[in-house]
C-alpha cells in the first residue's frame, strides 16, 4: 500500500497500523513529509515501510520488483524441470516402475526401494514446476489499483482485486496527482451513500485493504 503526499501524521501511522493488520507487505510513503510515529502505537517496528522520493519512482520499483520475482520463479520451475528429465532419464526402463514383483523389485529388476524413492522425487519435482506456475500466473495478474473518485472509475464493491497489487491512497484534499493516475493499471473508488463525498484517507485505506482481505484472506473456521 502507498500514500501519496500524504501530511497528516496520524493518518500516516493509522495506514501503518491498519496495514499490519491486513498483513500488508510493505508501507510505502511517497513525498517530503518526514513522519511523526506517534500515531502507529510502535507498529512501525515490525511492518516493513519504504520512502519514495515520487511516485514514478515507487511504481518502477515495484514493477521491477515483480519482474523479478517472475524471473525468479520461471529460474526455480525451470531448476526442477531439468532435474526431473534428470531422475527419468537415469533409468532406461522407467516405464516398468509400477510392475512390482514380490521379489521386492519393479519388473526391470530395479529394487523397489529405489522406484518409490525416484517416484517420490518426479512427484516433488512435479509439485515444485506447477507451485512455481501458479506464482508465475499470479505475479503476472499484479496491477497498480489507485483509489480515488474520478470520472471512469470503477465500483471497489464490484472490482476483483488480483492477489497482488500496490494500492494508491491519495492525500485528503487534493487525492491522487496526475501522473499516479496515469500510472495506474485501474482506478476504482469507494461507494458512498450519505450526502458526505468523502472519508477520512485513513479510513479510505482501511476500508480498501479489508476489501482485498474478503476476497483474498484463508478464515478459519
């Protein structure tokens, strides 16, 4: 999550508290404002917050971020690719692995201790590639949500958050600046129902960060 010139120190150490409480990865602060912690009741010591000098810098970041961990995951599913070719390719007669005999061997005379062993490491590298697939597809769904009331924004009731995402909170007042609007992927906003046309930035973020808990989060039961 990212607020954006945002000057008020209480509102600034609210983001942070709530943050940590919907598990946020990371607080990031874009502007000159250097903040008074007071407000986050010591939660700064264990969530993790980063200060951006604009917020193209931060978005680039991000992004790149990403891309890394993309990279990353496609190097690990490739890893376990190869070194399931490796543990096929190091019997010649894989094929009679389920013939077991009651001689305590797979038809090609292999004991059976070693097939279950060779088919317990296939089975990881399988589970390893489709893990490292799905954290692929997922890294590639991220977006930059920015929050704010605007012209061609979308509902945040009926909007499908992907599993990661940097949300944009604006400062009260003047929300988000241009260039954070331009570069967002979407922008969707808060459904208001009273005559107020607006709520408080911290509470804005709260109510947005539970929004992807509720459709995200594992509840126990």
């Amino acid at each position: 999550v990212a607020m954006e010139n945002w000057t008020h120190d209480f509102n600034i150490g609210s983001m942070v508290r709530t943050a940590n409480a919907f598990q946020a990865r990371c607080v990031h602060i874009v502007g000159p404002h250097k903040w008074n912690r007071k407000g986050a009741l010591m939660t700064e010591l264990y969530q993790h917050v980063e200060h951006h000098p604009s917020i193209a810098e931060l978005v680039e970041c991000w992004r790149n971020r990403i891309a890394g961990e993309i990279a990353a995951a496609r190097a690990e599913a490739g890893a376990a690719a190869l070194h399931a070719h490796d543990i096929a390719a190091a019997s010649a007669d894989a094929s009679g692995a389920d013939e077991i005999l009651s001689a305590g061997s797979a038809g090609n005379g292999e004991p059976l201790g070693d097939v279950r062993n060779r088919l317990n490491r296939l089975a990881q590298c399988t589970q390893a590639i489709a893990a490292a697939d799905a954290r692929i597809r997922e890294l590639e769904a991220a977006r930059v949500i920015a929050l704010d009331i605007i012209p061609g924004a979308r509902p945040m009731e009926t909007y499908a958050f992907p599993k990661r995402c940097l949300l944009l909170f604006g400062a009260e007042g003047p929300g988000l600046s241009e260039k954070a609007l331009q570069l967002a992927d979407d922008v969707v906003y808060i459904s208001q129902f009273g005559s107020v046309r607006s709520i408080n930035a911290g509470a804005a973020a709260a109510v947005a960060m539970h929004a992807w808990i509720a459709q995200h989060a594992v509840i126990a039961r």
